[in-house]
C-alpha cells in the first residue's frame, strides 16, 4: 500500500500546523511557498494573543454603524477605504451585511468560541508532547473599556456565552495598575488565555516535522495555473502530483480558489524594547491587552519585547506601514502604559476573512482550503488544522 502524498500551499500557521497533524498520520507532506523561511507573511508579527475571550464575531449593526462614522477617517480602527474598491471588495461586504441582516452573530460566536477553545487545548497539548517553546507567557488576557455602551455590552456577552465555558469575568480596573486607567470605565479578564510568538511557534514545530517526519519545504510561488515564469508552480499542477491538496495560503487563497470570498484585511504592528538603561522607569504589564473600542492589543514577551497591533483597513494588498495608521498605535503605548521607547520595529500584514467571520476548511472542487480565520488565525490555528486532518485520510 502506498503512502498518500499531500500538498500544503503556504508555510504560516495554517499551513504549518496542517502539516503536523497530516504527518503525524504517516502523509508524505511537501510544503509550497515563495518565501525561504516559514512564517514570513501574517504569521511573522501579530499581536500573540491566543484570545478565547476575542472570539466575538463583527457581524453586529453596531460595526456596520461604526465603519459608516469611520468612513473618510485616516486613523480609524476599522477603515472601509472607499478610494481602493473592486468587485470581490463589494462581495465581501454584502456577505458581512448579509450575515448581520440574518442575526448569525449568536450562533457564529459560539462557532468561533468552540474552535478557540479546541484549539487552546490542543496548543497546551502539543506543549506537553513536544516540550515546543515560542516565548509563550500565561498570565491571561485584559479586555478594557472606555464606555459605559461598550462595557454594558462585554458585561452581557459574558452571560450570554457563559455556557460555552469560555470563561471570561467582570475585572477591577483598579487591579491594571500596570495601565494608566482614568480614561477606562471597566475591565474583563480571561485568564486562561495566554501570548505567544507565531513566528517562532511555526519555526520551532517545522523543525520538529522535519526532523521526526521528513516533512519538506519547496520555494515555489504557486499559481492558480502553471506559467513558465522561473520559480512558479501551478496549482493545477500539484493536484495531478499528489494525491490531494491544502490551500493555506492566508489572504492569497482567494486568487488560487476564486470561490472563496476571502479578502485580505491588512492589520499594523509595532514592537518597541525595553531600554533600562534609557528609561529605568518603564514598567511593562504584565498581562496581554486588548482594547475593545480602539481595536488595539499588546503582548508582553520575554526579553523585554512589547508589542502592539490593531486597527483594520479593507485596502486589498497595498504595501507599506503608512504613518497614519502606525502613529495611533504609537499614541496607544504613550497614553495608556508606563513605558517609553526609542526606536520601534513596524510591520503590516494581510489576514485573511471571511465575511461570516468563520473560517473555511474543507474541500471546494480537487483542493481542500485552511484559511479565512482573520484576526483569529494565530488562537484557532490548531483546531483549524485537525479539522482538515479528519478530512483527509
């Protein structure tokens, strides 16, 4: 009996982490992207949650509301971009005002919250068995609140998910006493939720698979169909070499599977250190963040390393981390925490959603497809890739 022989497209987390899982069954898997090193796009820099208590779904009338105010706004947390449209930009948005005209945020939340929560486990599982190490810190999850309308509503979304064992509970600001808090009317905490570094994750459990399981990486860029340019491989081409196909391939999937409408929601960090000898005052939370009405969250790693990341822009795959959208998550740091810094390291990526805000795993046409977990896809990572796992035998 032959070994079944599967291909992954794209090496992020999704990818990654599908790889583990197949390989643990005795697939041959061989892994397509066009960058050297895993990793490299969403899954190199985000914010490091791994957020069960941020498993809520946009789709409410109070984000649409709130996209409409936020319109012609530079340095909104949510900017539609009205001057970069397109057809599959239009689609997207029908599909999230669709969603939200069928009240599917209850049951779209209890989704999201169950693939979390598997996901978690399976994370703390895979520590136990491989004793993997990504600068992972457990110290929970802050949630934090600037108006009465926004903690009313965290304070009723505790009741109404309580059953799912999320776990979240009403939180004293007085306890933030690692966060400037006057501005604040209210707190949640979760503490089973924990940070952890993506990057480092994917690069330490690749090793791990091919190491154990032979598990290998190709530079290819993969295509929707075969091209003679230098370096491309078609996905047309890789359906006929193996037995069966995963598309990963975060905000890219769209291009290789037009039948899925994911599009890239371009997302900014920025990552400052901890200088003692600059700022022998700097005091790091010890806690992740996670600021509900600006849409802004912060990591606290080891070694001193703080990052923060937030807003979401609907600007298809423009390039740069332009000034007006970084500089709010500059402000952030200096309004709201005890520390100040010098030199910063930004980044910008693409994650990649659906309108629904659910992800897509399972099979669409000769291709199975691991994407469209968005802001989620570091903290549902794991349960994502088992589901792909029970589908390919």
């Amino acid at each position: 009996m032959s070994i079944k022989k599967v291909a992954i497209v794209g090496n992020g987390v999704a990818g990654i982490t599908t790889a583990y899982f197949l390989a643990k069954k005795g697939i041959q898997v061989d892994i397509y992207d066009n960058n050297k090193n895993v990793a490299m796009e969403c899954s190199y820099q985000n914010g490091g949650q791994i957020s069960v208590s941020n498993a809520e779904v946009w789709n409410t009338w109070g984000n649409v509301f709130n996209g409409m105010r936020w319109l012609f706004k530079k340095d909104a947390p949510f900017a539609l971009r009205p001057d970069i449209l397109g057809w599959n930009k239009i689609k997207w948005l029908a599909g999230f005002l669709g969603a939200t005209i069928t009240n599917s945020y209850d049951r779209n939340t209890r989704k999201t919250i169950e693939y979390c929560l598997r996901s978690r486990e399976l994370l703390l599982e895979l520590e136990n068995e491989i004793g993997i190490q990504y600068d992972q810190v457990k110290t929970g999850i802050v949630h934090i609140y600037r108006n009465d309308a926004s903690y009313k509503h965290a304070l009723h979304s505790i009741q109404r998910f309580q059953d799912t064992g999320w776990n979240v509970q009403d939180y004293s600001i007085d306890k933030l006493t690692d966060l400037k808090t006057s501005n604040l009317v209210g707190a949640t905490m979760c503490e089973d939720d924990f940070v952890g570094d993506v990057n480092l994750f994917c690069t330490e459990l690749y090793n791990h698979i091919k190491i154990k399981y032979g598990v290998t990486k190709y530079q290819n860029n993969v295509t929707q169909y075969q091209s003679r340019e230098p370096g491309n491989i078609g996905l047309d081409t890789l359906t006929n070499q193996y037995d069966e196909v995963v598309v990963a391939a975060g905000a890219w999937t769209s291009k290789l599977v037009p039948q899925c409408n994911i599009i890239p929601v371009k997302g900014y960090t920025l990552t400052v250190w901890d200088d003692k000898e600059l700022y022998p005052n700097n005091k790091l939370p010890e806690y992740s963040i996670l600021d509900d009405d600006l849409k802004i969250v912060s990591s606290t790693f080891p070694h001193g390393r703080f990052r923060v990341a937030g807003t979401a822009e609907l600007a298809g795959f423009e390039k740069g981390e332009p000034w007006d959208r970084v500089i709010p998550l500059m402000n952030w740091v200096k309004e709201n925490t005890h520390i100040e810094f010098e030199g910063l390291d930004r980044r910008a990526c693409y994650r990649p959603m659906t309108p629904n805000m659910l992800p897509i795993t399972k099979k669409i046409g000769n291709v199975w497809v691991n994407s469209g977990a968005g802001h989620l896809g570091w903290t549902m990572s794991m349960a994502l890739a088992e589901q792909i796992s029970y589908g390919i035998h």
